[in-house]
C-alpha cells in the first residue's frame, strides 16, 4: 500500500512538471472541427496558385527525409555502442543514453500504435475529419492521427536536450521541420502533428524523469545533461 500511494505520488509530481503539455490535448478538437480543413486547404490553394515556389518545398523534401532517415541510424548506433560498453567503467553517460534511447524508442512505438485503432483518414483521401476506427487492413490510408514521425523526432529532440542542452533549439527546429514537412506533402492533418509532437516531448520527458535519476549520473555531471569541465 505505502509502495503504491508512493508510486501515485511520482505520477503526480509528473503530471504537475508537465500540465502544460497535458492541457495543450484540450486544444486538438478544434482543429479536428474546423483548424484542419482551414489549414489544409490553405496550402492546396498555394500549391496552385504559386507552383513555382512551391517547387523549392519539393525539393528540400527529400533531405527531410533524408534526415529523418539518418535519426535511425544514429539512435541504432547509440544503443549498440550503448550496449557495447553497458559493464565497463566510466561510461556512465553512455550508459543513461542508452537507457533513455532504449526506452524511448519501445515507448513510441507502442503508443503510436493507437493511430491503427483511430483509424483516422489521412489528408489524400479528403479533409474531412473522418475516424473509421481499427484500420489494420489499411495501415497506411487510414492511421493518420497521431503522426508516428513526429512523435519519433520530437522524443528523440527531449532526449537530445537533456544531454546536449546547448544544442535544444537545432534539435526542436529540425524535429518542427519534419512535422511540417508531413503537412506539406499531405501525409497529415496539423492535428496529427501537433499530437505527435505533445505524445513525443512527453514520452521524452518521461523517460528521463522514470529512469535517467539524478543519483545515477556520474559525480561530473552537473544536472543539466552536460558534464561539467
């Protein structure tokens, strides 16, 4: 009972860290109502009426994808090299961030598997906001809210800026990018991004609250996610 309240305790202090973000869901409806189909059709109208400028979007998409591709690679890299060097001597931050990657990445996965049971269909189909429910036999045409990518880089940027603080702005800017860039090429409503973007700062911060504690740092670490010289 006492390991309980205390565990309840936890999940509130939590909670009160981030109300924010939880609040910030309260917002969603009224782009399921009306800010969806406003916004989507604001940037079918520009496609059309100013192609050529449009052009210069086409061809930065694949160098988002590119990036987002890349994220992959250097998460995979992490938690092997992580891994690698789990039982050996100061290796503590290494040690954390793979932890928080591990975590991280099984946590996201799991929770963007609710798209399937929304059922949500994405902006190629029309902009209505239309929920059919579980969508397993068509995975793709209809699991569009939340955005698995967005919710993916916007983990991987909380992550990134407990350790690497000084460079939080690149790593939101670059995890921003990318969820416009699915707006842009009408793989998802705003909705669906801004969802993924508040499930992966989440996830993100609850990673490192749940498992990176501050006794388990080593003595350099400053508290920030750097260590101090």
């Amino acid at each position: 009972m006492v390991f309980s309240y205390w565990r309840m305790m936890v999940d509130m202090h939590f909670f009160r860290e981030n109300r924010l973000l939880f609040y910030a869901f309260f917002i969603l409806p009224l782009f399921f109502l009306y800010l969806d189909k406003k916004i989507m059709t604001c940037i079918r109208d520009f496609k059309i009426n100013y192609p050529q400028t449009y052009v210069f979007f086409l061809k930065i998409d694949p160098l988002a994808n590119f990036i987002y591709d890349m994220l992959y690679v250097i998460v995979a890299y992490l938690i092997i090299l992580g891994f690698i060097n789990n039982y050996r001597r100061n290796r503590e931050i290494l040690k954390r961030i793979f932890r928080s990657l591990s975590y991280g990445l099984v946590i996201t996965i799991l929770v963007t598997q609710i798209k399937h049971l929304l059922g949500r269909q994405r902006p190629k189909l029309g902009f209505e906001t239309v929920f059919y429910g579980p969508s397993f036999p068509n995975t793709y045409l209809y699991s569009s809210f939340p955005s698995g990518h967005t919710t993916f880089v916007f983990m991987l940027a909380t992550i990134f800026s407990f350790y690497l603080p000084r460079f939080r702005l690149i790593f939101y800017i670059l995890a921003a990018w990318i969820g416009f860039e699915r707006i842009e090429d009408s793989a998802h409503f705003p909705s669906d991004v801004l969802g993924g973007a508040l499930l992966g700062t989440l996830i993100g911060r609850f990673v490192i609250y749940r498992w990176v504690r501050q006794k388990d740092l080593p003595r350099e670490h400053n508290g920030t996610g750097t260590l101090s010289r």
